[in-house]
C-alpha cells in the first residue's frame, strides 16, 4: 500500500511541482507589493484624506482660506506635505498610526463640529508634538534658511532670523498656519474645574495650596460676606491649623522687608508674594527672626501669619496645580514662540517679563496672577521644595 505522505512529498519536491510554486510565489510577492505601494500612493493624497466628511467639513475649509492653498505663486500644499513623511520608515509608522484616524470616523468621534472642536486642541497638540519631535521636516521639505533672503523679509520675520542660530524649529512659533488655532485655554481651564470639584479632598489634608487669590480674615468672620483684612496669592502654600466648616484656619510662612511690611513674599528678596495685609493684620504676625539682605543692605524679617479663610480657596493636589500651571503657560506663551523654560529667568525678572507680555496673552486677571506665581516659583534662583518645583 502506497504511503500517502510519500506521495505527497515525491509530488511537491518534483522539478515541476517546485518550478510552479515558487513562480506562483513571485507573482503574489509581485501583485502584493506593486498593491500595497499603489495603496499607500492612493492614501497619501489630499483628495483621499478629504473623503472623510469631519476632514472636508472642517480642515479643508479652513485650510482653503490660507496661503498654503492659494497664493500669488500657485504653489500649494496639500495634506500630506505637511502630514506624511516624505518615504523610510518614518512613512510606514504614520501609515500605520493612522489606523486610529480611520477608527475614529467609524465611532463617529468628531462627526460632528461641536465634537471636532471639543478635540481640536487634543489633535493640535499631537501634530505639534511630531513636527516638535522632528525638527519641523515636512516644513523644511519646501522652506529652508540656507534659501531664505531675510533682507527682504518683513520686518517682523527677519527677528525671528535668531530662532534658526538657537536651535529653534517652525512649528515654535508657525501654528494654525493651515487651520484654525483651538481654544488655547480649554486644555487648562478643565483642569482647573477638575481641582475645583476635588476640593472636598481638603478636608483631611495638612498642607494646603491657594488656588486664587482671597480673602484672609484675622478672626473667623460670620459669613464669607464680611470684608477681609488681607488677601492670600495664589499657589501659596498654607499649613492648616484648624477646621471649623467651611473655614480653616491657616498658617503661612514668608519674609516681609523693612518698611513693606505688609507683604509677605516667599523668599527673601524675592518679589514673589504670598499675602497682601492690612495694618492691623501685620500686627498678628508671628515674628522669627530678623537678617540683613548681603546684596543690598535691606532687613528682613521671617514671620508666621495666622489667618482664616474658605476651605474651597484651596487644594491639595500637588501634581494638579503643577499640571494646570504647565499647561496655562503652554496655552499663553507658548502659541507664538517658543516658551522658554521657567528657570531661564531669575523670580523678580519674571515680573518684569510678564508685565511687558501681558497685553499679548487672554489670560484674566486671576489667571495672570496664577501664571506669574508659577513662573517666579520655577525660576532659576528659587529652592526646588516649592508646591510646583
């Protein structure tokens, strides 16, 4: 009786048999690969990233309105230019990544302009962080520095000529170039809600962080009507003494100058404050110990204020407050330039700083005094035991 198996491997080890098989395999490695790079060339194109209706309804729209689309030259370019990288590997991973993009149209994620703009900044910051990651290349694939003649640049354009020497890249300062900028300060502003509804964490913690400025009472007032007689900074960092309600009774430590005293400031020489007092106030102040300031003869004096204030002023969360911090200086200083980093700057340069950038940002009154504590907190000359060090 004839052994099947035998028969079945004299059939396939056959001149014939192999000669067939492996001209087969050839043309499915041909069709396959001439297939996949016809698919790849067919879904790198701007007609095919428009086919999906959130990407025609709304990116194509805004980006028809820019001189990337239309311009005096006619040179445009179009989704993939700026999108999908030029060929290597580096193509590949985008090909792939961008199965995220197709199961999203599918789930209906940003199906519609309400959820688009609800993900803008989400997506922003995703494209922003590769064009970061890779030193803006796609934009560097048409514009170069060597080719730039910045004598006939507007003015404006020729300052950011140093940018190229510090190592700068385009996206630092070139965002919504092709679409709409998002709403910078959604990102912040729900972490903030977030720290705000946590605020019932307070009740158990020792230390506590301002998260606006308030009303500080030398005694426990009646209701939160009655007027304060100082007002605490934000980010500053409170020890809780005592809890009555809604009310705690808080100690905060800091420095006051010689005739100024009725500021508390973090450290000594440092115009970073933590309270603003009344006369009577500064009256209460717990008084530790006096020095002279080596670098210009002023006395200083540390002291422990004890005062009152509402629970919900503050939080406990360390790691929120520094992530509402990093993401408001992002969102302020960080769309039309490159933000350098807080410790580039020493804690009273900052004031200044931001005073002269003040009217460049939307950042309310409250949301300015949060940013410049933040800052001065980070700055080079400041100990790293800070809440947001």
């Amino acid at each position: 009786m004839t052994n099947p198996l035998k028969a079945a491997f004299r059939f396939l080890t056959r001149p014939a048999t192999i000669g067939i098989v492996g001209g087969a395999g050839v043309l499915v490695g041909v069709f396959g690969f001439v297939g996949f790079h016809t698919a790849l060339e067919k879904t790198t194109t701007t007609e095919f990233c428009v086919s999906c209706h959130s990407m025609a309804d709304n990116n194509f729209e805004e980006y028809k309105q820019t001189v990337h689309y239309k311009n005096p030259s006619g040179v445009r370019a179009g989704c993939p230019d700026c999108h999908v990288p030029k060929g290597g590997l580096e193509l590949y991973q985008a090909k792939l990544l961008a199965a995220k993009d197709v199961w999203s149209e599918i789930a209906g994620t940003i199906d519609t302009r309400e959820k688009f703009n609800s993900e803008r900044l989400r997506m922003a910051k995703t494209v922003w962080a590769t064009m970061k990651a890779n030193d803006s290349a796609q934009c560097r694939s048409c514009h170069s520095y060597d080719a730039m003649d910045f004598e006939h640049q507007r003015p404006k354009a020729v300052k950011m000529r140093q940018a190229a020497k510090d190592g700068g890249t385009c996206i630092d300062c070139h965002k919504g170039i092709a679409h709409e900028l998002p709403d910078m300060s959604s990102g912040y502003k729900s972490i903030y809600a977030s720290l705000t509804s946590g605020a019932k964490d307070n009740q158990s913690a020792k230390v506590l962080y301002a998260l606006a400025s308030a009303n500080l009472y030398a005694e426990k007032p009646a209701d939160d009507a009655a007027k304060g007689d100082g007002n605490i900074m934000p980010l500053t960092q409170v020890t809780v003494l005592e809890k009555d309600g809604d009310w705690i009774k808080v100690g905060i430590d800091g420095w006051m100058q010689e005739g100024m005293e009725r500021a508390l400031v973090k450290e000594m020489g440092r115009r970073l404050f933590l309270a603003v007092m009344s006369a009577d106030m500064v009256k209460g102040i717990e008084v530790q110990e006096t020095q002279k300031d080596a670098d210009t003869g002023l006395n200083w004096t540390e002291g422990r204020l004890t005062a009152w204030a509402k629970i919900d002023t503050f939080t406990s969360d360390r790691n929120g407050i520094t992530s509402y911090g990093d993401e408001m200086y992002i969102a302020a200083c960080g769309t039309c330039h490159s933000a350098p980093l807080p410790g580039h700057f020493l804690a009273n340069q900052w004031a200044g700083v931001m005073k002269d950038m003040k009217t460049n940002t939307t950042l309310s009154a409250e949301e300015y005094r949060f940013l410049l504590s933040y800052l001065q907190l980070n700055a080079k000359d400041m100990p790293k035991d800070s809440p947001d060090a």
